[in-house]
C-alpha cells in the first residue's frame, strides 16, 4: 500500500475493499491494506464514525460487510494510482492529450476531480507526455464494444452486421465467446452459425449488434486468447506452406501468429498457414525471419518474394 496515503484515505481504501469483498476479515483487510490488524480496525471504526453502517459478522464465513442503503463517496486516487491512470490511458489513445477527444475529455474529468497536488502532477504528465499512434491500433465504437461484452457474458447468441477488409457487407448470427484485445486491435471471437466454424471478426468492422434469446454454451477449456491467436493464421484466401532448415525452437520467436502454425519437420520445420496478402506475408513477415527457408506451397507468395530479391540485387549492384 502506497505510504503517502492518510488515515482518512485508508478509511476510503477500506470503504472500496468492503464494497467489492464482502465479508473481509480484519486479517485480510490488514493484508491488502498492508497494516496490522489493529490498524485495520481503527479504519473500520473511522467508518463507523462517518456514519457508515459497517456489519461485523462472526462465524466461519463471517467478516465485515457494508449495512444496506451505503452510499459510498467519490472515488480516492493515490499519486501512484492516480500517474499510472494517466500514463495507461496515453498509452491506449495517444489522442487523450486533446480535450476534444472523447477519451481526453473523460481523462480530463477525472484529473479535475483529484486532489489538487495529485491533480497538478496528472495534468502536467497529460500536457507534457508525447505519445506515437500505433498505426495497427483500431478504436471501435464503445456502444457495440459494449454489447458484444454483454451478449458473451450473458452466453446470448448474436446477429452481428460486419464490413470485411474488401469492403463486402453481410449479417449472421454467431456465438460470441469472447472479445479480445491483442495489439491494439479488438477482436470477436466466436462460433459462426453460417460457416459452422470458429470465426475472428475486428469489433471495428461491426456496424449493428442484435441480440437474440437464443443461448450458447462456450467450449470448457476456451482459452480465448490462445484460440484467437491460433485462429488468425486460418481461413484466409491464399494458403501458404514454407519449410525452415532451422529447429523449431530456433524458428518460433520470428513467427506471428496470424502466419499461421509452426510444426517439426525432420531437421527443420514447417509453417502452415494463409494470408489475404501475399505481398505483405512475403515482403514484411518471412524476409524479417533470419533462417534459410523455401516456400512449398502458396504460388501468391512466389511473386512478390522474387520482386524483393530483384530490389536487394539491384541496391548491390555498382
């Protein structure tokens, strides 16, 4: 616990913890707030004394437990808390350092209602931080973004209305697992109805969320993340097959995994996958990999890997 909060600031932290832990212990209260007991209690009763019905229940699943009818206080940031906040958000949306940005302007609320030292230090940290735009960052609408979080939650079937990278249109109903963030980019992973299959949509691309009555149950052992990355690397356009003389260990850490999956093969190994993009699979992704490779399948790939030795040869040649 940071050491430059009040007493009447642990109070506050204390009022939050019972909130979201019902039946805290005095022992565990002590433990998050990192004091010892008896100072635990000396929180509860400045509680008490600021008129805040806080229960104290024995027994083995006892504790204590906010009264009904709190009404709890403002939200308190300590320094720590209050820069990180500052530095995550500028670090998602390098837009929030202009007030007229819809992140800035939440981000300037909550600077204006802090403390003022604490407050002067996040806005000169907002004022004075320059930060880069991730070009394959996406910022899709919040109110989609948020239905899609609340269908999966609910385990409700959806009709989802999604733009692909073409600009085709189409609507159909999936199963939404699980919404993803991975490297800026939101993502919806899913079963679709249509194509019976595990799908990755960009939450970006969706224009209409409609929810159904209809329920779904998500695999036991949905690792969502995993799933996503494994499944970005299937079901494009143009298959790719491109073998490594190096080990398999040598060769992971240069490989994406929308590149598709790695495998063993005899001495070296294998990548099986597909791309919408053959020029940028081939220009961007296999020439960064250090390791001697042949492309066996993917003709698409052929093309744009012959035009890069062609540039490369030609920059060498006097």
């Amino acid at each position: 616990m940071p050491s430059d909060l009040s007493p009447t600031a642990r109070a506050l932290r204390t009022l939050e913890i019972l909130r979201a832990r019902p039946g805290t212990t005095a022992d565990q209260l002590a433990g998050r707030l990192g004091v010892t007991e008896r100072a635990a209690r000396r929180y509860i009763g400045i509680l008490r004394e600021a008129g805040i019905p806080v229960e104290s229940i024995r027994g083995p699943h006892g504790g204590y437990r906010l009264g009904r009818g709190t009404r709890l206080p403002p939200v308190v940031f300590s320094q720590s808390e209050a820069l990180s906040l500052v530095m995550a958000v500028l670090d998602g949306q390098p837009a929030a350092v202009d007030g007229d940005d819809i992140v800035g302007s939440a981000l300037g609320k909550v600077i204006q209602a802090l403390p003022e030292s604490v407050g002067r230090q996040a806005a000169a940290l907002r004022a004075h931080a320059a930060a880069a735009p991730d070009r394959n960052a996406t910022r899709p609408d919040p109110a989609i973004t948020s239905a899609l979080v609340a269908a999966s939650a609910a385990r409700r079937c959806v009709v989802v209305s999604y733009r692909g990278g073409s600009g085709d249109e189409w609507s159909g109903e999936v199963d939404p697992w699980a919404v993803v963030v991975r490297y800026g980019r939101w993502y919806l992973l899913c079963r679709s109805h249509r194509a019976d299959a595990v799908r990755t949509y960009r939450v970006d691309r969706v224009s209409a969320v409609e929810q159904t009555t209809r329920g779904f149950t998500p695999p036991d052992d949905l690792d969502p993340v995993a799933t996503l990355e494994e499944n970005l690397g299937t079901g494009w356009q143009f298959a790719t097959r491109v073998v490594f003389t190096a080990p398999l260990a040598e060769v992971t850490p240069w490989i994406r995994p929308p590149m598709g999956r790695l495998e063993p093969l005899g001495d070296g190994c294998v990548l099986i996958g597909s791309t919408r993009n053959p020029t940028m699979y081939a220009q961007e992704w296999l020439a960064n990999i250090p390791v001697d490779f042949r492309v066996e399948g993917g003709p698409q790939l052929r093309a744009p890997l012959a035009t890069l030795v062609g540039r490369l040869t030609a920059a060498l040649a006097e």
